[in-house]
C-alpha cells in the first residue's frame, strides 16, 4: 500500500508552486489541486475488483504516476506565472462590465438554446423511455443530437451563465430561476456532464462577484436556508437521475465491483468463499468471510465520481498495463478540426479503457507526445485559464464566459481533456458572438439604465 506521505509532498509542492501566482481561487493550479485532492486520497484506499474489465483499478498509482501528476500541476502553475507576468493586449484590458439597454442579446440566446433544446428532447422520446431499460435510455438519448443544430443548446448554457452574473450585478434575486432552469432540464436526460457543466460555472461566477453573493445568499437566516434549500433539491435530482439509468438500485446479489476496506458497502456472507462474477475463489476472502458488494451503492458511486478510476487508469495506461496507440503527435489535441476526415476512435486515447473509461486529462497530453507532451499541454493549459480567469475578474461579458468555461476545464481534469474538446471550441466560438453583439447594441442603444444609475450613485457617494 502506498503510503499517504507521497500525498503530502506533492500537495506541499504543489502550494509552494502556486504562491507566486495565486490570487484567491482565480488560479488554475490551485482550481486543480482542490478538484484531485479527493481523487488522490480515495485512489490509495485498497479498492480490489471482482470483474475482469476492472482488473487495472485493483492497483494504486505507483510512485511514478504521482511524480507525472506532481510534473503536470507544476506546468499549469508555471503557465499561469507566466501569463501573470505579462500585459494583456488593451483591446482586453479595455473590456467593461456587460450589460444592455432592454437585455435583448441574452434573453433572445436564451430561448433559442432553450427552444433548441425543447424541440430535441420532445422528439427524442426520452420522456417515455423513463421507465424503459439502461438501452432504451441509451438509444432515446442519441436522438436528443439533432446533427449541428444541437449546438445552439449551448447558447441556454451561456445565457444562463450570463443571466447569474448579471443577478449579482442588479441584486434582482429572482434571477436565480432562469439561470438554474436549465440545470433541471439537463437532469431530464439523465447526463450529468452538463449538469456539472453548469454547477461548476455558476459555482464561478459566485466566486467571481464574491462580496455579491455572500450578501445576497448569507446575509440572512432566511436567505442561507433557500440558497441551502436550492442545493439540496439539486442533490436529490442527482441521486434520482441515478435511479432511473439504473445506478443506485439496491441490489446485494448483482455481480459488480467488489471493494474491500474503507469503501465498503453492504456486508454479505460467502459461505464458499466464491463471490457472484468473479471467476474462482475471490482473494483473501476464506470460506465464511464477508466481502463488500458496491455495485450501485453510494460508496462507489463515491469512488467513481471524484475521479479516482480515472487516476488508476492513467497508470494503467503508462505502465503498459492495457493497449494503448502510438504516439499521435498532436493529432488528440487537433482533434475538434481532424474528426471530419479520420476515423474518430483513433483520437480517443480512452478507447482501450473497460467500463469506467475517464483517464485524466494527462491521458489526452501522453498519447500525443509522451511525457514532452504533458509538460507541454499542461503549461498550455494553465495559461489559457490564467488569461481567462483575468479577463473574468474584469466582470466582461466574454470575460465571464470565457473563465467560466475554464473554470470547469481545470476542475474537470481530474476525470478528462476539456481545454481542446471540440464542445469547448463550439462555446468560446458562441461566447465570441455574444460579446459582439452585446457590444453593438449597446453602442447602439447607449449605457445601461441599471449600470448608468448605479454610476449616479457612486459619484454621489463620492461627494
């Protein structure tokens, strides 16, 4: 078993790394050593798998992978110093806080993403395959894909980003309907991908206008209680989209996952000493002993959902231990602008993985160049957020987007590659479009009344 002292040492480098370029949470380094701190703690706990396809998860990361992990964040943190150390270029530092008379560009992008989105799901099927099997699930959520058009979707993501920034900007807490909406219509696909998608970046956008939300959500009993309200009911939709793909059913006979140590779940006895799914007798488990069955129980679901299979799998896939491609030399990173004209399995580094196939975004870095490539991609990375994260701080339209989208880039990490993921270019492409618009109308319509009223008050206070 490997001992927690590596743990210690990389998160006492990694904090050493980040001091020079910290500023609050507005830091990719230190955005990613939170995310995978939970990972690396449940990826050293003795887990030990039953069924042949997770065979590579019974072993922890080795000392090796925690150096690549320790070299990675080390890159991120490097990259952000660098882009700190800089002047952005004036067209960016001239940015101002967004807002338009009316509120025409957001309202309007949000019924498109949300008519969009509508339109796709009623014809999708998905509401009547609810009570279907995992496969009749499966196939009505392909058909939520309506070719390219699906990407307008995206512009109810945005809008919803936007809508939250601006309810700190006003103070008009009723705000917070439109920009969570899309969360729960989200959970009707039963994809949690954009569900966190949106957690995350409103989670940003709250750290972004700090004092706001602080007096907004926590400055009353009352209003702390419905803030705490709001996520509770989030949680449960969660556990409840879990129910219904067939995760989370209690079910102690199902042949799964068999976990040992912390992570138990529900104590069966073995009289043989053979354990349903596993071919032979299960290890160091003698007649009469007891082994943990955590196929859809909490605990797994624990293990899964902080990341940390996608750790061992990325030592698994280092260390040889499953079939991995040559080096594609760019092509992964590249992919968003080659999958028109190559077979798209090819650039998918995770395609050897069984079942729990996430490896970390460092899988997406070695498979094009090896280690050369997870220096590179990560310093790239982190400087790509850090350039967002300052431009978000300037409370920008774009700025805001843009962080936000990195904001979920470096949390997610910790399970895949969301720096080049072609969604990602799709958003920042849309957030462009927005901030031009926003732009133009307002030079066509003037300031703001909320922002120019808010200006009066200031130089009155000022008096």
């Amino acid at each position: 078993m490997m001992s927690i002292f590596s743990i210690i040492i990389l998160l006492g480098a990694s904090v050493a790394l980040m001091r020079p370029t910290s500023s609050g949470f507005l830091n990719p380094a230190l955005v990613m050593l939170i995310a995978w701190l939970p990972a690396l703690a449940l990826t050293m706990t003795p887990v030990t798998a039953a069924l042949s396809i997770y065979a590579y998860l019974s072993d922890p990361p080795t000392n090796y992978t925690l150096a690549l992990l320790s070299l990675a964040l080390f890159c991120v943190a490097v990259g952000a110093y660098t882009v700190n150390k800089v002047d952005l270029p004036k067209t960016l530092q001239n940015l101002k806080p967004f807002a338009t008379k009316g509120d025409f560009v957001i309202p309007a992008a949000y019924a498109i993403g949300l008519s969009t989105f509508l339109y796709a799901y009623w014809n999708s099927g998905l509401l009547s395959a609810f009570c279907g099997t995992p496969t009749d699930v499966a196939a009505a959520q392909q058909q939520l894909h309506i070719r390219h058009v699906s990407l307008l979707v995206a512009l109810m993501d945005l809008s919803a980003i936007a809508i939250a920034a601006r309810m700190f900007q006003t103070g008009k807490t009723w705000l917070i309907f439109p920009a969570v909406f899309p969360i729960f219509l989200y959970l009707l696909t039963l994809q949690k991908s954009r569900v966190l998608f949106l957690i995350l970046c409103l989670m940003f956008v709250a750290i972004i206008f700090q004092k706001e939300s602080r007096q907004m959500f926590l400055s009353s009993v009352q209003r702390a209680l419905s803030f705490a309200a709001i996520g509770i009911v989030l949680v449960l939709a969660m556990y409840a989209t879990n129910v219904v793909r067939g995760v989370g059913v209690l079910d102690p006979n199902s042949a799964g996952t068999i976990c040992k140590g912390p992570l138990a779940g529900i104590i069966v006895r073995s009289p043989t000493g053979m354990v349903p799914g596993y071919p032979g007798p299960f290890p160091s488990l003698p007649p009469g002993g007891s082994f943990f069955v955590t196929e859809s129980r909490t605990m797994e679901q624990v293990f899964i959902y902080v990341g940390a299979p996608a750790i061992r799998n990325f030592a698994a896939t280092i260390h040889g231990v499953v079939s991995s491609d040559a080096p594609t030399y760019g092509r992964i990173a590249l992919r968003t602008f080659l999958w028109p004209f190559v077979d798209r399995a090819t650039l998918n580094p995770s395609r050897h993985l069984g079942g729990i196939n996430n490896g970390t975004a460092l899988i997406f870095y070695w498979h094009d160049f090896g280690l050369s490539g997870i220096v590179l991609f990560s310093a790239l990375a982190g400087m790509l957020a850090q350039v967002a994260f300052r431009l978000a701080q300037r409370r920008s339209l774009l700025g805001i987007l843009l962080g936000a989208i990195a904001f979920n880039a470096c949390v997610m990490s910790v399970f895949t590659d969301m720096f080049f993921e072609p969604l990602t270019l799709v958003q920042i492409f849309l957030s462009l479009v927005l901030h031009f618009l926003s732009v133009a109308q307002t030079r066509l319509s003037g300031s703001p009344r909320w922002l120019a009223k808010k200006e009066r008050s200031s130089a009155k206070a000022i008096q």
